[in-house]
C-alpha cells in the first residue's frame, strides 16, 4: 500500500523558487488545491525559519 504523505528535503532557496512556481500554476484549476496546501506549507516553514 502507497503511503498516504511524502516528505520533501529542499534548501531554503529552493523551497522559495518553489513557492513561486506554485504561485503561477494555482491558476490552474486542476492544480489549484494542491498548490494552495503546498504553499500553506512553505509559506509555514520559511516564516518559521525551518530548514
């Protein structure tokens, strides 16, 4: 059985560029829940000065 969550291992850079690459693509409908909780994350992590 698949596991129900992964985790993703990004510099912070990398974490930012990310961000705005899901930024742009959350106009797509298709997508769009996805980003926004991906981004959620991120946007969490980064302010918290997590790695």
């Amino acid at each position: 059985m698949a596991a129900e969550t992964i985790t993703v291992t990004l510099t912070h850079s990398d974490a930012e560029v990310l961000l705005g690459v899901l930024s742009i693509e959350r106009h797509n409908a298709e997508a769009q829940a996805v980003c926004d909780k991906v981004r959620q994350q991120l946007d969490t992590q980064l302010a918290d000065g997590k790695p």
